[in-house]
C-alpha cells in the first residue's frame, strides 16, 4: 500500500468513500445529515485537491484508493492563543470493505509525520458521538478528547 497526495484523477474513488463516510452519519443522525449525499461536490474536490494548505491524502494498492484523509492546516487567530500550527483532518474514511486493515492507522501516522516535517505543533479532528468506532479508533491511536461540542435539540 502507497500512501501519497490526492489528484483529481481520484476523484470518483473520493466521492465513493465520501457517500460511505455520510452514510454512517446519516444513519445515526438523520436529523443532521441529508441520506444519500455527500460532503464535497466533484467542484469543491477539484478546487480542494489543488489546495495545499487543504491536502488530501490517499491509500492506494494496485490503483484502488483504500482510504482518504482531507487535512487543513491551520493557525489559531487571536493574542489570546499561542500561535502554533496544527494539522486539522477534517475528514478520514477507509473503504468499508477493508476497515479493521490498518489502512486507516497507517494514514493517520502517514499525516502526523507530514504535519511534523511541516513545523505544526498538533494534529487535530472531530468526531461525531454517534460514530463510536470512530472514536474508539482514534484512541487506539493516542488522541486524546481536547474539548467537547455539545447540543441541546429544541423541538
């Protein structure tokens, strides 16, 4: 497996992995995500995909992307911050076929090393409270939860 920066030629494989990663959220969380959508349109992957202060990385064996991980880098704005550079990974997704691999560890270690050749001081993300394996897994990894979001439904 390869691990390397996405190009747009990935594209149908990213927006195959993106209805899956949406899939698992509009499942738990219906009254968030639309069913049968997905987080990018083809455009926005274009645009994100030339952006390196956005990169995208992807897994690939044999030509099949197995796995994504859309990062931004950002700063902390502000004189009440430090200003340290993180890697912020907006968005992981390893193929459901191939899930329990390794194929995810080995991305996230593929962008914590990027994000220290690239001077950041962290590397950071979100996840859902409905995506427990999700969270399991980045614990797995030595994450640990920074702050919380928290909702209140009003109905």
């Amino acid at each position: 497996m390869k691990i390397r920066r996405g190009e747009e030629r990935d594209i149908p494989q990213l927006e195959k992995l993106l209805y899956q990663v949406h899939k698992v959220h509009a499942d738990a969380r219906a009254d968030i995500f639309v069913p049968g959508a997905k987080k990018y349109t083809r455009e926005e992957l274009t645009t994100i995909l030339a952006d390196d202060g956005h990169p995208v990385y992807v897994a690939e064996e044999d030509g099949i992307v197995l796995g994504y991980a859309f990062c931004i880098f950002q700063q902390p704005h502000g004189e009440n911050m430090y200003p340290r550079k993180s890697l912020y990974i907006d968005d992981l997704c390893v193929d459901q076929s191939c899930r329990g691999g390794g194929v995810g560890a080995k991305l996230y270690h593929y962008v914590t090393e990027t994000a220290k050749a690239a001077g950041c001081y962290s590397v950071t993300l979100n996840v859902w409270a409905c995506n427990p394996s999700a969270f399991r897994f980045y614990q797995r990894l030595g994450l640990e939860i920074q702050k919380y979001g928290m909702e209140k439904i009003l109905e």
